[in-house]
C-alpha cells in the first residue's frame, strides 16, 4: 500500500523529526523562520521547507508582521494524533491501574504473613 504524501497527512508530516522539533519550538509562541532555523541549526531554506509541510497540514499557521513572517502553531491540526495516541493512553492507564492493584495484593500478604512484633 502506497504511503500517503507527507503534504497530505499529519501523521506524516510529523513523522520527521525536524519538524516535531518545529512544532515544540512553536509551543512557545511564534516566531520568525530565521530563529527557528538557527535553534535547529539548519538554513532558512530548510526551516522553510519543512514550515510548509506543516502549514499545508494544518499544523502551522503564518501572518504577516511588517517584513517579517511569523509561524505559529495551530494545535487543531494535531486533534487526529491526539485522539489516535489517546487510545494507547487508555491501554497505558489500565495497565498500571491493574500493575497497582498486583503491587497492594503484594504488600498486604506480606504484612499478614510478617511475624507480628507483640507477640512472644
């Protein structure tokens, strides 16, 4: 089965580590294409390329500030991988819900087989 077009798809988009780098730089707010690729060490050519991957999924948006372009994140554009990821959460929660419930059976046997020390 043919994978989908990175331009199409979040889950692509975010596939590449380079651009979830983007994405937790732009939790922070927005900025400019030329910081962004100089915290990820990379030409601006690079940042930009990869910013439009993100903004033709939603996941990025721009507006215009004087000469500047600044890139923000648009978190709605992430709603399909949260609920996605959301399903193994669940998986996660019940798994240590259960691992604790083993954990206090454990600890309560061990304290009624324990020796009580008033006893002689």
């Amino acid at each position: 089965m043919a994978r989908a077009a990175t331009t199409s798809d979040a889950f692509n988009a975010i596939a590449e580590p380079q651009r979830r780098e983007i994405l937790g730089l732009l939790r922070g707010g927005e900025r400019p294409v030329t910081d962004l690729a100089r915290d990820l060490g990379m030409t601006q050519p690079q940042a930009s390329k990869h910013l439009r991957v993100l903004r033709e999924v939603g996941l990025v948006r721009v507006r215009e500030a004087g000469k500047q372009r600044l890139y923000g994140l648009d978190a709605r554009g992430l709603r399909p991988i949260h609920e996605w990821v959301g399903g193994f959460e669940r998986f996660w929660n019940a798994s240590f819900d259960r691992l604790d419930e083993y954990v206090q059976e454990l600890k309560q046997a061990s304290q009624e087989a324990a020796p009580d020390d008033g006893e002689q």
